[in-house]
C-alpha cells in the first residue's frame, strides 16, 4: 500500500505547505517558478520540510524532464548516463539528487561541466550544511535555499489533510480530540506526522469502529512501534542524541552501542565523526584538550579510510571521549561572554590596548600606558583588559578537574581577587 506521506504529496505550488519565504506569493522562488526559469540549487534543511516535493513541484510547473538520483546508491557512471539523456532534451531538464551531501568529490565534480553549460538544472537536497559537504566549484554554481522546521499551523494542516484522507481509505470516522503527542512525535518533520499518524490508525481500526485521537492513546501505540514507523527520522536524531548523551555521561558500553546502531542503519560517518568534535570542545574542554585532537583525527581518518574499517576508529574515538573527564567550562565562558556583549552593546576598547601606527594616534592616546607581558616577570603584568564598564567581570570558571584546578590556582596567584577565582 502506498504510504499515506506519498498520497498527500502535492503536485501544486498552491498545495505545498510551509516555507512560505521562499515559495509564498512574491517570494524568491516563487518568482523564479512563476517566470518559468529556475537556476541550479541546493535545497538545505531537515528532513520531512518539503525538499523532495517541492523538487517535484518545480519539475511539473515548468514543464521541464525530471530525473533523480539519490546520493546513497548512484556512483559516477549513473550521473554521466542521467547527463547524456538529459543533453537530448537541450537544458530542458532537471537533475533532483537526494542526499547529495553523500556523494563524493569526484562524483560531485562530474555535475560541474554539466551544470556549467546549463545541460541540467540541478536539484540538491542535503540535511548537512553545504558549506561543509558540497564542493566550491558547485557550490558557487548553484543558489543555496534554506528549508525551515515546519511549526505547528502547519502540521496542524499536514495532521487534518492526513485525517480526512485515511478517513476515506478506511470508511471510518476519526476525530482529533488531542494533537499534541502526534506533534511531539513529529519534531517539526511532516513525513514522520503522517507516518506516526498512519500507523495509529491502522492500529486502533481493527478494534474501534470510531477512532479517537488522544495523547495517551498516541503514547501507548507510538512508543511500542517508534522504530518501525520512521526508522531514518529516529535513526538520525534520537540516537545520535543518545550516543553524544552517553559520551557526556562517561558510558562507554552504551556509546559504542549507540555507535553501532549508526553504523548498522548506514548513517553517514562524517556526520557522527563531527557531532563528536563538537562534544570534545562543548564536553570535554580543557579537562583534556588531546580529545578535540583525537576527534579531529578520526574525522580526517575516516576521510581516508572509508567503511568497513572506519568503525574502528569511531569506536576508539567514542571510547576515548566517554572515558575522558569532562568539563563545559569554555563552552559556557563563550555563550556568557555573548550573552554580556549582547546586553552591553559594543563597549569602547580601553585606549592603552589600541594600536597606534600613526603618529596623530599616539598624540590622543592610543597604546599609552600598555605593558608588554614578556618583559615583566612570569610573562605576566597586572593590566585592564576588559571595557571600563565591565572589568572584573569572570567569564571562564575552570571545572572541577585536575587540569583546571591548576589553572584555578594559576590564574587566582597572577589575579589575586579580582576575578574571585
């Protein structure tokens, strides 16, 4: 049977639901489509917001040859056989490639000719940021659209098309007496609402001959069945959330087996491999800096080394980084430093830290009084590094470690009180 996100897929720009700033009327696409000329893209947001349908849209509003590949089983052979058919139909055709943050370079760099010389329109869709997983050459050739989270109005549309249309299939009636659990469920992704929806229905309807939805009831059958439903939308969040939680948590048991469940379901090894560079510097900090080291390692490493082997190296890096102590202190000093300059505005800098490479500069001030640290004792002097308004304000408290308790006490002998430490 087909599943009830593909019946609702629509066909018109005037169906699509959400992203209104970019196909909403007047909006840029909008314009484009509306013109009949649209140039190549890249489609970036998470999964279930639209990328594939509106591909589709653009494809059927212009009139235009459809192709699509998906990054995760199509090599170089396939994009050079989809560009040859497509130069029959002389820059009258689009190329959608799902997933295209998944491709290779070298895969990447046999679209560039045809992109260039306008035999293609291309079409990519990617959950990662393109900065990162696209190319220069191609990500220079193509506009970047950013696709936002749909919120709740638009679920809420996407939940009683759903409704009324399973309605139909089953010759039952159904009422939406609690939405809640079903959106939660969702996380702003339409094809896990309507997958989540689906599989309730079907459910409850070999019992019920009235199906009330209700957040209790969503509960109870949703979470017995959370995998079979949306094996991908749980594979790519809950579980990462699970691996970086149990990393935090210094579970190595738990965080190869979360790894491993990664690693069976295909995910994309770059994209673990970074989610644990950001845990070694968020996490791990200057507890041990050699972990943002070794993270970084595995992500050149697996660069090289590809699958199978990769996994070893993701294991050890995991194990590492879930065995290392752990600290946030200079996560936490960045995100309160932003916080003060958010509230304070742009503070002036004291006149004895400014530079002074003329001679007018000198005259009013700049550089006087500063003190050149490498010539005083210790390579330290007392001076007033911060704005007038606010010195003395800490922002960086060491964790409770043996690394950064030596640095507490270091930084308590050079400041004495001024900073409490």
């Amino acid at each position: 049977m087909t599943p009830l996100a593909e019946i609702l897929r629509p066909n018109k720009l005037e169906e699509y639901i959400g992203q209104e700033h970019l196909v909403g009327q007047g909006a840029i696409l909008y314009q484009s489509i509306k013109s009949g000329s649209i140039p190549s893209m890249i489609l970036w947001g998470p999964p279930g917001v639209g990328k594939t349908t509106l591909a589709h849209i653009m494809s059927q509003s212009l009139d235009k040859e459809f192709y699509t590949l998906s990054a995760v089983s199509s090599g170089v052979k396939d994009v050079r056989a989809v560009i040859s058919q497509a130069a029959m139909f002389q820059g009258n055709a689009i190329l959608f490639i799902d997933e295209i943050h998944r491709f290779s370079k070298s895969q990447q760099d046999s679209l560039l000719n045809a992109v260039e010389k306008g035999i293609i329109t291309l079409i990519g869709a990617t959950t990662e940021n393109p900065s990162f997983e696209v190319i220069s050459p191609l990500l220079s050739r193509c506009q970047v659209y950013i696709l936002k989270p749909l919120d709740k109005e638009h679920l809420i549309k996407l939940l009683n098309k759903g409704i009324h249309k399973l309605s139909e299939i089953h010759e039952i009636e159904i009422e939406l007496k609690e939405s809640g659990a079903l959106l939660k469920i969702s996380g702003g992704d339409a094809r896990k609402l309507l997958n989540a929806l689906e599989l309730f229905v079907y459910q409850k309807k070999v019992t019920s001959e009235k199906i009330i939805i209700d957040n209790k009831s969503v509960q109870e059958i949703i979470q017995e069945n959370l995998a079979i439903y949306d094996k991908k939308g749980e594979m790519h969040y809950d579980v990462i959330s699970a691996f970086i939680k149990s990393m935090r948590g210094s579970d190595p048991n738990a965080a190869v087996y979360w790894l491993a469940r990664m690693v069976e379901a295909g995910e994309d090894p770059k994209f673990i491999a970074r989610r644990m560079i950001i845990l070694a510097s968020e996490d791990i900090g200057n507890a041990n800096p050699n972990a943002l080291l070794l993270a970084n390692s595995c992500f050149d490493a697996i660069a090289k080394i590809g699958w199978p082997e990769g996994r070893i190296i993701l294991s050890q890096t995991a194990v590492y980084l879930a065995n290392s102590p752990k600290s946030n202190s200079t996560y936490m000093a960045i995100k309160q430093a932003q916080s003060l300059v958010q509230q304070s505005g742009n503070l002036a800098v004291p006149l004895h830290l400014r530079n002074a490479p003329t001679k007018l500069m000198k005259e009013i001030g700049y550089g006087k009084d500063y003190k050149y640290a490498h010539q005083h004792e210790g390579n330290f002097v007392d001076l007033e590094y911060l704005p007038e308004e606010i010195k003395g304000t800490k922002l960086f408290d060491p964790g409770n470690n043996p690394r950064e308790i030596k640095e507490r006490e270091i930084l308590k002998k050079k400041w004495k009180g001024k900073y409490g430490y």
